[in-house]
C-alpha cells in the first residue's frame, strides 16, 4: 500500500480533533453540470477507501444530479471546514460512480460493505420517490422502509468515490496563517507541497 501523504494525515488529526462536532464529517462537492456551471451540495464523509491512502469516500442516490453531471465531467472539488480546529481542505480531484451495474467485483464489494454500514433510516433513502419531483401528500415513507433489504444494496445505491489530485490546506489558527498547495505527480504517486501565503 502506498504511502498516505502529509495532507491526509492533517487531515485525520482534524477529524479526530473535531469528533465531538457530529457536522464536522460534513463537506460540500461541486460538481460542473452539462452546461459547464458550477453545482454545489452538502455530503457525509464516508472514511478512506480501503486499500488506498487518499481516496474519500461519499455516497449519494442514482438519480441524483450530481451522477447526471459526472457523466460528462468527472472533475469534482471538495470543501471542508473544521471548525474545532479553523481547518480547511479544498480537494481537486476525479470522481468514480460505482453502480449497481458496475462490473468490477472488487468495486461491488466496496459498495456491498458501505450498504452495510448504513442506518436503516438512511438506506430507506434510497427506495424513496425521485429526487427532485413534486411530493405526493399521501406518501408516508413506509414503502421505502418495508422496500429495501439491509443485506443487499438498493439498485440506486452509489458509493462515490474521490481521487484527489491537488489538495489546498489552509490553517486559520497561526499568525501568520499556515497554507500549502499538495500536488500529486502522477508518475511515481508521490505528493508535491508548496506553502504559500494565505
């Protein structure tokens, strides 16, 4: 396995330092849609892909905008504040969809165990009404919650997978303020850092 780089491991120290604030595992993703505008929402943190040092995990639902966009653009940015610690971490990378038609067995089961680790609440998500239509006054929800089995993903189900390429680090506690730029090389898999000012 490959060497994690100093960003990620700033980054599980403010993790770490931050537990105490259940919305620090928060961070919003833009996207670019297919008219090339900028499209921002707010995820959950998932943890690291296993197997890899830098690859951030996210989940969302087949159907949603951000899977529309993806498929012309891959490229993503990722925005994270730690408010504990005045931390935070722009990550520039490419995004992975693994669906339910994926055919990678090893990508299945990232997908498979992340299922897993979900609430019952927020696997029902998955089973209810398109997102993004009228609501209907008599949907209760409880076909969501009687239509989905713990033990096998939902088909819109999607573990989001993030490949960093360029990471901004900023720290608003010193003064002067701490800034550096992580750049990945992509022929070896090492990380370059520039610090610049804030």
């Amino acid at each position: 396995m490959e060497t994690s780089p100093e960003w990620i491991n700033l980054l599980a120290k403010a993790l770490k330092r931050n537990r105490k604030l259940p919305y620090a595992r928060y961070l919003q993703l833009a996207t670019v849609t297919e008219e090339g505008k900028p499209s921002c929402r707010t995820v959950v943190y998932r943890g690291i892909l296993e197997g890899s040092p830098t690859k951030l995990k996210v989940i969302t639902d087949v159907r949603s905008e951000k899977i529309k966009h993806l498929k012309k653009n891959k490229w993503v940015e990722a925005c994270w504040y730690m408010p504990e610690t005045r931390e935070q971490f722009r990550i520039q990378g490419l995004a992975q969809s693994v669906l339910a038609s994926d055919e990678d067995e090893k990508m299945q089961d990232h997908r498979f165990q992340q299922w897993k680790q979900l609430s019952d609440a927020a696997r029902s998500s998955f089973a209810d009404p398109h997102p993004g239509i009228p609501k209907d006054p008599d949907w209760t929800g409880k076909e969501a919650i009687e239509g989905v089995d713990p033990s096998v993903p939902h088909e819109n189900f999607v573990l989001l997978i993030i490949d960093p390429k360029c990471v901004d680090y900023l720290n608003l506690r010193p003064n002067p303020q701490l800034r550096a730029y992580y750049t990945l090389v992509e022929e070896n898999g090492s990380w370059n850092c520039t610090e610049v000012y804030a």
